[in-house]
C-alpha cells in the first residue's frame, strides 16, 4: 500500500510538473507609422509595463503593427519591441499584407518569417499570416500555410494543448477561406485562437472553436494604451486588458481541461454553391490547384496559359487541358500578371528582377535586376515591355534583348497597376495618390493627375486604367469614377453616384465604361460624353465587393469577378446577367475571356481554369 502511494504521489508530481502554469503578454494593432510620436509612445509604454511586471514568460504580437505596411515603420516598431525582456513573437495584419511596397517580403526579412511555432510549458503556439496580399479583398489563409499547420498539428498530436494565433477573426466575412482552418485545426486540441483587427475584446466561436479578438494597443479616446496579459493555468486561459498603470479587467476565460467544442463540423456555414446548378451551361474545362496563392491573372499567347504564383513561381499549362508544360522558379513571389507575345513571355518578382522567358521552354532569356520589388503587371505593345516597380522607377524594356529602351525615375510611390498605352502615352497610377502620363517613346513627363482626398489610401494604383475619345477612365479608393483628358490632365468629369470602387472596363467598341459597385452591382456609362451619363445598371446579386478585379467585354459579353469566387457575364448593350458560376470562395483576379464562350480565370486559393459558356441553353433551370 505504502509503495503504491508512493508510486500515485510520484505520478501525480510528475502530471503536475507539466501542466501549463504561465503569464504571457499579448499585443495587437499598434499602427504605426514612422516620426508618429503618440503610437509610438502607446508601444514604449506598454513595453515598459511588460518588462516591469514579474512572471510574464513571453510577448506575442498579432499583426497591423503598421498603418502603411512600410519597411521604415517596420523598423520603428522592431526597435521598440526588441527592448522586451521577454522573447516575442509576431504575425502581420493586413495593414502590412495589403498595403506593402515590397510585397510584403520586408516583413520576413525584418522579423524572420510571416508565422512562428514555439512550445511553452507544455502547450504549443502556432501563429500565421492570415492576408490578403496586396489585393483589397477579404483575409485568406495560404495554401501553402494551412499545409504548415496541418504537419504541425499532426507531429503535435491530438492531446497536445494548443493555442492558435491569426490577424483576422476565423469566420465569414472576415477571411474567405476560414472553414479551410477551423477543418484543419478541428481534429487536435484546439484551446483557444486569439487575434486582433477590430481594436475591441469580442468573445468568438469560430465554428465552435473558442475564439477572441483582443483591443488594440493604441489609447484611441482614452488616456493611455494597453494590452492584454494572459495567464495559462492547468485548467484555463485567463485574459485582462492591461491598461498602462491601471490595475488589469478580465475579459474572457477559456478552459484547459476536457472538450471545449464539438469535433463535428455539421452544422457551420459554409460557401453556397447552388448558382452553379442555376446556370449549367456553365462548365469548367479544366481546373488544377498550384498549391500556392496566386494574385494575378494569367496571361495566354500560342495556345499557352501562364501564371506566376506566391512560390515565386512562373508556371505554363496547356490551354487545351490544363497539363503543365514547364516552369520557372524566381526569388519570391510574384504579384503582377505576366504578358506573353512574340514566342517571350515576361514578369517581375519580389526578388526584385524583370524576367523575359521563352514562351515556348521557360529558358530564361534576359532579366533586369533593380533596386527594390516589382509587384506591377506587364503591358506589351510593339515589341516594348512596359512594368513599374517599388523603386521609384518605370520602365520601358525592349522585349527580345531586355535591354532598358528608357527608365522614367519620378514615381513616388510604388505600383502595382498594369499600365494603359494610349493615344501615344504610357498610362499607371501608383501609392502615392498619383496618376503619371508618360511619353511613349521618350518616357519624358506629360502630365501627373491628383484629385480628391489627399492620403495614399485614396490612390488610383489599383486600377487598370482605360483610355477611350481622348479620355482617361480611373475608379478609385474614395468610391469615385473619373475621367481625365488624356493631352492635359485636368479633370474632364468625377461621380460618386454608383460607389464604385478601384475597377474599370473599357467596350470593344470604346463607346461604354464599366465598373462594379461596392454592393451587388455593374454599372455602365458613356466613354464619349463630357460628363457622367450612366447608361444601365445591373443587380447581380455579388452583395458587398470591393476586389480589384477588372470587368472585360469581349464578342458582347462582360465578363466579371468578385472577391468571393462568383464569376459572371453580362450582355453589353443592356447589362442582362447571362450565366453566373463559383468556384471556391476566394478572389477571382481579372478574368482574361478567349471569346464569348471560353474564359480563363486564377483565384487567391491557387486555382487555375478554363471556363466554357454555352449560350444555346443559356437559360436557368
């Protein structure tokens, strides 16, 4: 009996020298922005409380702490954080993902990796970007970083407690893809996923998994700032907002110890499929999964399809179906769409390079390095390449030899347009609330355009400009269509009427404008009147949108996308909504229409395809 005592004592000490029993710091939403005294002093301060107050083990920092995403702010930010006592660990938010002049690679050079794993008595910290890049559309969750999380969950196992770190919160609305990591996460021991965005404590389920969003570590109206302080025990996870020099509130408390929800995903929302068996003339030729997010739209020349990806990967498939032929590793990821023509085929890259390839082996054939990442898309007109960068500069490349034809160095911003050539003018916006009109041969400065609010958060830079009867089409930020004449600059018209936002779309018979509003609609104007003159608009039934994805007439049809996977075509003259279909539930890029009836396609999800539309049954069922 005594032995058995002693063996029940020495279990039990040793059950109880592994059980969580820790205090960690937890910062969110810092916003700052480079010679910005006050969040700067938010994050000083609570940096001082951390390191002043006993027993905190760690700092994990959730993402936006920046309100430009710059690698200046970056810097700021890590040199405050690095006086931490404690180690920390850090995740980007949107404000670092979208509005990123490098591409959002400064992040990961300035702080080491866009995720962190690291275990902490017992209970193991998973932490990962959650987007989007670049492109304004709602949160997505890489492919590539759901793999991560499932190898590590795996070699985890299903007892060990784990605590999941994003930016957004995991659920409709917030990111497109949530269901694809509340499936990934539902097998293990999920306690609890915390995160930021909405400057607020929220309790959340997250298809039933315990979820919350903690304040930000600005002071907003109060005071002074703060952050959360998070005590771990054997049987729960205990959050206060810490206040700087108050006494901490506590906000939620979680438990550590048996089921926490149900491991059945029955019953949660998920994406609606049934517009596809509304219209099923509607088919996809082919779709394959790259395994990587793409952001850009894929180019074709010679019965070819290439796309680049977030692997830094420039991929060419067959556009019959889909095999792929050959493909081409760059340094980083690829934002802009490629441009193919002439048997090259040519794209920039965050490795800071332009690359010409064979368009027929992917041997690559030139490059042109510069100074900082190239996120812009790539125009080819007349056997000259056309591509802006994040170093300030534009360039015009001849396109066999890669051989620099002339350089424009006045940008201020950073692009990531794909440029407009017309009526003798290469034509792109950057951030920097800019429009620049350059002369085509010399690159000499024509004209710049600016109107509006001032802020490069109201930049047209998004926009694939068009150009049509002397006019220069933009729809930007601030919700505004404009037009601008082409020879001078000054503003022939703006509208707020239709609230659209950072898309435009040019007729083939450069007679009509088109745009997507911020809700449900397309609507049309006149590219020949000298004001606004909206000729339809058409309820497609999207609901809220605001992705940069461009509509395309071609052969009478206007082909168009949404953040969230729908693609659709409407008739040209009237706006009649011809045939919709879904795939996935993330943002469809720029749709590039063959012709009426075939139509290929890329989505933030790593999907690429051929859609064909069969207008002889083109009626719903």
């Amino acid at each position: 009996m005594k032995r058995f005592l002693l063996s029940l004592s020495l279990l039990l000490l040793v059950i109880g020298s592994q059980a969580a029993d820790f205090k960690f710091a937890f910062l969110t939403d810092i916003h700052i922005t480079a010679g910005d005294s006050l969040p700067c002093n938010d994050l000083a301060r609570s940096v001082d409380q951390i390191n002043a107050t006993p027993g905190i083990d760690f700092a994990i920092v959730s993402g936006d702490i920046t309100n430009l995403g710059d690698r200046r702010s970056m810097e700021v930010v890590k040199s405050l954080l690095d006086r931490l006592e404690v180690p920390y660990y850090i995740v980007p938010g949107n404000h670092e993902t979208k509005w990123s002049e490098s591409g959002v690679t400064d992040f990961a050079r300035i702080f080491g990796s866009e995720r962190f794993r690291f275990e902490h008595d017992g209970v193991l910290f998973l932490g990962m970007n959650s987007g989007p890049i670049i492109r304004m559309a709602d949160g997505h969750v890489a492919p590539q970083d759901i793999d991560w999380l499932k190898r590590e969950l795996s070699a985890a196992g299903p007892e060990k407690p784990v605590i999941v770190v994003t930016h957004y919160p995991l659920q409709p609305g917030d990111v497109d893809n949530w269901y694809d990591v509340t499936d990934a996460i539902r097998p293990y021991n999920i306690r609890l996923v915390m995160g930021g965005h909405y400057h607020q404590y929220l309790n959340l389920k997250y298809d039933g998994i315990p979820g919350i969003l903690c304040r930000s570590n600005l002071r907003d109206k109060a005071p002074v700032g703060g952050y959360s302080l998070c005590e771990v025990t054997p049987d729960s996870i205990l959050i206060y907002e810490q206040q700087i020099g108050r006494e901490p509130v506590r906000r939620g408390g979680y438990t550590m110890t048996g089921p926490n929800f149900d491991k059945s995903n029955a019953g949660y929302p998920r994406p609606d499929y049934s517009v596809n068996l509304e219209y099923p003339q509607v088919k996809e030729q082919w779709l394959v999964k790259c395994g990587y997010e793409i952001f850009s739209s894929p180019a074709c020349w010679d019965r070819k399809v290439y796309v680049g990806d977030d692997s830094g990967t420039l991929a060419c498939y067959a556009l019959a179906d889909g095999k792929e032929l050959w493909r081409f590793k760059s340094g980083m990821r690829i934002v802009g769409t490629p441009a193919a023509d002439d048997n090259v085929v040519v794209f920039g890259s965050a490795d800071m390079c332009i690359y010409g390839l064979d368009a027929t082996t992917g041997r690559l054939l030139w490059k042109v390095q510069t100074d900082a990442p190239v996120l812009g898309a790539v125009t080819l007109h007349k056997g000259v390449v056309y591509i802006g960068g994040s170093d300030h500069c534009f360039r015009a490349i001849d396109l066999h030899s890669g051989q620099a034809v002339w350089t424009y160095e006045g940008v201020a911003g950073y692009i990531e347009t794909k440029p407009l050539v017309y009526d003798g003018l290469v034509i792109f916006g950057a951030w920097d609330k800019n429009l620049y009109a350059l002369d085509l041969k010399t690159g000499r400065e024509v004209w710049k355009w600016r109107d509006g609010k001032p802020g490069k958060f109201y930049s047209a830079a998004a926009v694939w400009p068009v150009g049509a009867h002397g006019k220069v089409f933009v729809a930007d930020p601030e919700r505004v269509l404009s037009a601008i004449d082409v020879r001078t600059g000054a503003t022939v018209w703006r509208t707020k009427e239709s609230m659209v936002r950072e898309t435009i779309g040019l007729s083939e018979d450069n007679r009509r404008i088109y745009s997507k509003t911020m809700n449900d609609s397309v609507v049309c104007y006149s590219a020949t009147a000298d004001h606004p003159q909206k000729l339809w608009a058409s309820n497609v039934g999207f609901g809220y949108e605001h992705a940069p994805s461009m509509p395309v007439e071609k052969d009478g049809v206007v082909f168009g996308s949404t953040k969230n996977g729908l693609m659709f075509g409407l008739d040209a003259r009237t706006g009649r909504v011809l045939w919709k279909h879904k795939v996935g539930n993330s943002l469809i890029s720029t749709l590039v229409p063959l012709s009426k009836e075939r139509c290929l396609f890329t989505a933030t999800g790593g999907e690429i395809g051929l859609l064909v539309i069969d207008y002889k049954t083109n009626k719903q069922k």
